[in-house]
C-alpha cells in the first residue's frame, strides 16, 4: 500500500483526500488521539480513531513505539496545535511494541541514558533533529566543493604511513595473537601478515590528497578517520570523520579564505534548510542553560550564535600574538588557567583557544605561525624571525564554545627542506619515498585544510557532547552496536 509522508501531508492545503500514513506511535491519548511520526520531520501528525468502532484488542496494541497504519480522509484539526488530522477509517498494526519493556516512554530522557541505547535513540525528538542537522551539513559539504570545481578524493582507510607522526594508531593484522609469528631476533614478523608489512587505521588523508592536488589541481577528502588516544572527554572520539580539501597553487592565505568560506556556507546551508530543527535544538539548549549557574551560562542562544559566525569576519593573528594577549590576560595573571601560559612555545590548550574566541575577540579567530617544534613535519618552514625562532604556515580556526574546529598548513614544498624535517622529527624517509616524489617531480606551492566533522555538527546543534552528534559513538572502552 502506497504511504505519503508526514511532511508533506502537515503542509498539504486539500482536505478530504484519501491517505494512508505509516510510522510510530508517539502518544495514544484517551483512547482516541494517536500522535504518529514517520521520521520524515520532527512534527507528528494527529490521527483520530473512533474506540467505539474499534476492537478493543486492537486499541490496546496501539503502543508508543509500535509500528503502524492508518488510511483515512484527511480533515482540519478541531484541536490545537495541529492544523490537520486524519480521521481514521482503518488501522493496522505492523509491529508491536510491548510498553512494559520499550524503553522510551513519553518522558524526559538524559542523554547520558540515551547513550546507552544509541540504537533507539534515534526515535527521540532531540536525536531527529541532530540527525537531519547532520545529514545536512554533510550534503551541504559536498555541494560546496562540488560547485567550486574540486575532485572528491577517496583515499585508503587502511595505510602503512602515519600522516602526523603521533603514533597514535589503530593497527590492521590477521596475525594470530596466540601463534604470532617472530623473526629469529625476536621481533613479529609481519611478513606473515595480511599485507606484508605493518598497517593501521588511517589518522587523515592528506598525504594521499596531496598526491591528488599535484595532478588535479583541487580535490577533498571526506571520510573516517581513526585516533587511539586514550581520551574520555566530551571533545574527543576514537572513530571521526574528517574533511580534507588540498590545493595546489593556494599559500596560506589563500587556505584561510577557503576555510572561512566554505564554514559560513554550510552554517548558512543548515540554518536555511534546517530551521524547525535548529529551532528544536536552540529551545533544548536554552532548556539546558537554565540548569547552569549563571556565570557558565553562554551570552548568546544557539541560532544568534550562529549569525554571529556569519556575519562576523574571522578575527587573523599570529600565534605570537596570540601568546602576548594571553600572557596579560587575567585567567593567566591570577592563575585561572590549568595550563598556565609562560612565554612563546606554549602549546594552547582548549581553554586558551575558548578565552580568545569568547571572551578576547568574540568571534572566531584563525591563528596563523605557530612554533615549528609543536607542528607537524609537512608544514612549510617561514624564515626565522628576529630571536631566530622557527615557525611554520600553520593556520588553526577556532570557534565560540569548541576551541579549535579546523586545522591546516601551506605545505613544504622545498625538497631539501622536507627531508631535514622529516629527518629532525624522526619520520622515516624511506616509509614516504612516494610522498617525496611530488617534491622530486613538479613540485609547487599548496596548501589544505581539516575539519573535524563532529565538531563542526556539535557547533551547529548546540549539543555539548561529541558522542551526541555521531550515531555510534567509538570510545575508550566503548564499541557498542
């Protein structure tokens, strides 16, 4: 039987047309009034059954959570809150619900609880809204760098290399724990394993994106990626997904003004395609706040957050800079900051970035040239400056209520220099020789970019917890469903 989806009946203008609806069972009320919602919208559409005419068994399986079917003439709601209804002239069950076990009930739920049923949750009104808003800025990704000309780039989920040198890595083996096979010095011998050689979970793609950029000008890469940091915060997952645009020919600036422009698209894409969802998710989370003492409570609600990313130009300094206005700030002069900020070479913390986003600039910021020894080995050297410090193109935005949401580089693109970096950092030359290669042949100038997708979603949801805006969070100790 043909079904017409809850969305597009609440905007529907004939009545007395015949449909049919399926979904689930919000609320049954009074043994009359049955809330249905197919996942199509965050709205329910009301439909009215007569219990007089109704076989009481029936009646009694009409269950939150129970799968349904209801076909009848769709009229205009006596009721409020509701513009339409259907009048219910047949009912069918398609799959019960037992209200002594579901464990969704009309109620309020913590998300802490939700956590633990993430393959139910989706049915809850606050995880259709992340979800959609999710499903939108993913679209929306795609659609920007569509529309600019760039080539999108899949690029292996199981590697040999370590793109950021942290070694901080998932690895890949068939070898049997058990009966692991060594070499006569004792070591595993991975020649016996699936691929020959040590493999892992890929930590990014940008190396293999490079290789990409230098024959096709401009590509991305959007996919997962994988940290084994054993990190149980609320800003940290093991499994992630990261978008990763390079580009040949673009210098830093260039990779900043990209950065900023393809943010406020996609904010801008899910505030307009998106609105009763982020309406949703700003009431929830003014809703939240309340229970905050007021000191912690945000300045601005989540859509004016939202504007105020757009409509503000991100605020470009130097690390330097930077540094200097956290060494006069108060949380640094009165010890408020856990990591205190002594001089130049401080690696900023989460609370440093905040203070500046928050409470300095009140905008997003990018910060640009930071210290070579805190960077990775493939960002392009700058000259020394005038204490004979080395720093490198990097450049990182940082957002209100986030800290740092992208991070990026103009790459090395000097050969000699590349080596002695690598060299410098311990990277193994001989593991890259097919990276080095882009800088043996036709090297040039490029740059790029990573977003972490989840926080990039936590920011325009307003949620407060990254394992709320992925379906099946991977944690430390945690890889449920």
């Amino acid at each position: 039987m043909k079904h017409t989806r809850i969305k597009d009946l609440l905007n529907a203008t004939e009545y007395g047309q015949q449909v049919t609806v399926k979904g689930w069972v919000k609320t049954f009320r009074n043994n009359q009034f049955i809330a249905i919602n197919d996942g199509s919208t965050l709205g329910n559409i009301q439909a009215v059954v007569d219990f007089n005419s109704t076989d009481e068994a029936l009646l009694k399986r009409i269950t939150t959570g129970a799968a349904i079917a209801v076909t009848g003439p769709l009229v205009e709601s006596l009721g409020k809150g509701q513009r339409v209804e259907i009048k219910v002239e047949t009912l069918e069950i398609l799959g019960d619900s037992d209200p002594e076990k579901f464990p969704l009930q009309p109620k309020k739920h913590s998300l802490e609880f939700l956590r633990e049923i993430a393959h139910l949750r989706f049915r809850t009104n606050t995880f259709n809204a992340v979800f959609r808003v999710r499903n939108a800025l993913s679209f929306a990704i795609h659609q920007f760098f569509f529309d600019r000309g760039f080539v999108y780039m899949h690029t292996p989920i199981i590697t040999g290399s370590d793109a950021e040198g942290a070694g901080e890595m998932f690895k890949v083996t068939t070898l049997d724990f058990d009966h692991t096979p060594r070499t006569p010095d004792g070591k595993i011998d991975y020649k016996e394993d699936f691929f020959g050689k040590p493999t892992n979970l890929t930590v990014s793609g940008q190396l293999e994106g490079e290789l990409a950029a230098m024959a096709l000008g401009n590509i991305y890469t959007f996919g997962p990626t994988f940290r084994a940091e054993n990190s149980n915060t609320t800003r940290h997952l093991a499994e992630f997904w990261m978008v990763e645009p390079e580009m040949a020919f673009y210098e830093l600036e260039d990779n900043m003004d990209l950065a900023e422009e393809l943010l406020k698209y996609v904010i801008r894409f899910a505030l307009d395609h998106c609105p009763d969802e982020i309406e949703f998710l700003k009431n929830r989370l003014s809703e939240e706040e309340k229970n905050k003492p007021q000191a912690e409570r945000s300045e601005m609600d989540l859509i004016t957050k939202l504007h105020f990313c757009l409509d503000n130009r991100f605020e470009r300094l130097t690390y330097t800079e930077a540094i200097e206005i956290l060494q006069r700030s108060k949380p640094n002069q009165k010890k408020q900051f856990k990591y205190l900020i002594e001089g130049w070479g401080s690696d900023l913390q989460s609370e440093h970035e905040r203070y500046l986003v928050e409470r300095h600039f009140k905008k997003p910021v990018i910060l640009t040239d930071y210290p070579a020894d805190i960077k990775a080995f493939y960002m392009r050297l700058n000259e020394p400056d005038e204490q004979g410090r080395l720093t490198v193109r990097a450049m990182d935005i940082l957002f209100p209520g986030i800290g740092e949401l992208v991070g990026g580089s103009q790459r090395e693109e000097r050969y000699d220099r590349l080596v002695q970096r690598m060299q410098e950092m311990s990277v193994p030359t001989e593991e890259l020789e097919w990276y080095l290669d882009t800088r043996r042949f036709g090297t040039a100038p490029h740059s790029g970019f990573g977003v972490g997708f989840e926080r990039l979603v936590l920011f325009v949801t307003g949620m407060t917890n990254i394992r709320d805006v992925i379906p099946f969070p991977r944690t430390p100790n945690n890889a449920e469903f």
